[in-house]
C-alpha cells in the first residue's frame, strides 16, 4: 500500500511540474526561394492549329520504266544540276542491239520505199497513156502503199527503241538539288523504284492534315502563320489547295500552305504548326476563351505536365496539367489552372513541392 502510494506521488509531481510549462514552438528554418509570378493570359480563339511539313514546292523521285544494272552514278547527294544534266545511266546493251536492228530495217525499207515509189510514178504516167493496164496499175499501187507502210512501222519501232534509251539515261527534269541518291553502281534498277530525288531550294511549302471538325474554316488564299518548331521561328505563308476528300488520307483532310519568301533558314523534312485563322464569334454564349501559358514554364515528368502555383503560406504546389494546342510560344490549357490562378514563372532557387517561397 506503502509503494502504491509512492507511485501516484510521483506521477502527481511530473503532471504537475509538465503543466507549468511554456509550450515549444516550432521554426520553420528552410530557406526562402525568390520567384516571380503570373497569370494565365485569355484570350478569344480565333485561328485553329495543325501539324505539317515542310517540302520543296517543285520536287520529283526520278525512276525508270526498265530494269537493268546501274552503270553509273554521276551526282551526289547536295549536288546543283541544270535542266537535261545526265544523273544515271543504266545498262542498256540489249536496247542499242535492237536500235541497231531497227536502223538496218529502216535502211532497207527506205530503198523498198523509194523504188516502189518510182515504179508508182512510172505506171501512173503509162496508165494516163493508155500503155498499162487497170490490173498493173493496181498491183504497182498496192506495192507502193505497201512499202509506204512497212517504213512508217520501221520508224515508228526506232522512236519506241529511243523511248527504251531514254529510261536508260536518267536527266533533271529542272534545275534544282540533289537531295536523295537511292542507288549504287552496280545496284539491280526495278521499274518504279526510286533512284535519285531532286528538288528547287529557296522555294518551299508546308503540307497540313486537318481533321473533318475544322476543315470547313479553312479557305483557300487565306493568310496563315507557320511556326517552325525547330527553329522557333514565325513565318507567314498562303492557303493554295484545301482537299474535298479523305478518301486516301485516313480521314485526315489535306491542305497546302505555299510560304512567303523568308530569311529563316528552311529544310526540307522540318515540322511545322499551322495556325489557320477563323472567323471570330461575336456571340458571347458561344465564345471560347482560351488560357494560355508559356511553354517554356511547364515542368515535364515523362508524359505528365504541369506548372508550380503557389499554395497555402507561400509554398510552391506542383499543379498537373491537361494541356491542348500550340499558339506560337504558348500552350493552351484544358484543365488544372484557371485564368486567375498564379503560376510561377522563374526561381532563384530550386523548386520542389512545399519549397517556401517569397514573391518578388
């Protein structure tokens, strides 16, 4: 009883004593990042957007329409030719075998040609004098047409055997830049299989699909901005065809853009975002607002994106975001961040989740 009695003295004095004193208070002693914040901007959407590419607006895959083997090759790849310069060249022995087999024939069927033709004459003039007869004068006439036949068909075989040639001999059909050799010496051609590619510098266009939900907006000879992606540079250019047709385009519709001349550095090859401008609505029910951030504040985890805003006792919160289209250097936003939300657009620290901050 003694020891019981002992024990609840104790914890009587420790309640006590533990009452009596101040309570601890906690300091919060991470360091302050120094940023600089911002608002979405809003605005109305007026143009749409679409990827594209840009290529040569005169540009050919030279093939040929025989087979045999390449003999020679005399470009190459950056290479300048003029208009008729002689690319390829594709072995063609047996070709010049039947042109000189067609040229003999031609040979012989001239001088059939010519002596049927004197005999014609000859008996014409004998005929008119009563000195040959009907039956004479019509077997020399069929010999005559005859021979007149079989010269043509010789010359008609040499134009086809010098078509023959020309598939074996490939020339620029303009002038312009080698961009694309696809065979070496020696390599087996196929009729249809790509050989060489040329195309005309300095002279470009952008090639667009635009899905069936926005292509109705889109006229021809519309003014349109074309932002290389690589380069980050806005160019302009003009709407030229405007497809009717998915039919071959996986329900994509094609449109071509013709770009104005520019001094931005272009390659064929480079992708592009085309912002198709739209009639704005002026129904205020109907109208879409978009927000807009730069994109070089996003923050991107694998497939994620998102933006720091700032929370509670100015800390910075890591917003995930769903984000749409490209307007130029900004990015729309679908949801995650309101128009009157602020985000942060630099540090002078590092950022993390829960990183205290100091608005500057």
């Amino acid at each position: 009883m003694k020891k019981i009695l002992n024990i609840i003295a104790i914890v009587t004095l420790i309640f006590t004593s533990s009452c009596g004193k101040e309570k601890a208070t906690v300091v919060d002693n991470r360091p302050t990042v120094n940023v600089k914040v911002n608002t979405p901007s809003s605005k109305s959407s007026t143009f749409i957007t679409a990827s594209g590419k840009i290529e040569a607006v005169q540009n050919a895959n030279l093939s040929t329409r025989m087979m045999g083997i390449v003999d020679n090759i005399y470009v190459n790849v950056g290479n300048k030719v003029s208009k008729g310069q002689l690319l390829l060249s594709i072995n063609s022995a047996d070709i010049s075998a039947q042109k000189a087999q067609v040229s003999a024939s031609i040979t012989e069927a001239t001088v059939a040609f010519n002596n049927a033709e004197k005999d014609y004459n000859r008996f014409t003039t004998l005929f008119k004098e009563n000195s040959a007869s009907q039956k004479e004068m019509d077997d020399i006439s069929a010999n005559y047409e005859m021979s007149k036949a079989r010269l043509e068909a010789a010359n008609q075989m040499k134009n086809q055997v010098n078509a023959q040639l020309s598939y074996s001999n490939i020339t620029a059909p303009f002038s312009g830049v080698i961009t694309g050799k696809f065979v070496n010496k020696g390599d087996m051609a196929n009729p249809g299989m790509p050989l060489i590619s040329i195309e005309t510098p300095d002279n470009y266009q952008v090639t667009s699909m635009v899905p069936e939900s926005e292509i109705t907006s889109i006229k021809t000879g519309t003014i349109v901005n074309v932002l290389v992606k690589s380069t980050n540079k806005l160019i302009t250019g003009k709407v030229t065809e405007v497809s009717t047709s998915t039919k071959n385009t996986g329900g994509q519709y094609f449109v071509k853009v013709v770009l104005d001349k520019t001094d931005v550095k272009l390659l064929s090859g480079m992708y592009t975002s085309v912002q198709f401008p739209i009639e704005k609505i002026t129904n205020s029910k109907n109208e879409t607002s978009l927000v807009l951030i730069p994109e070089n504040v996003l923050i991107h985890q694998g497939q994620l994106s998102g933006v720091y805003t700032i929370g509670n006792e100015n800390v910075a919160i890591l917003r995930w975001l769903r984000i749409g289209k490209t307007f130029g250097n900004q990015v729309e936003i679908l949801s995650g961040l309101s128009a009157d939300e602020q985000y942060i657009v630099s540090a002078d620290g590092k950022l993390y989740n829960g990183a205290k901050v100091s608005i500057q």
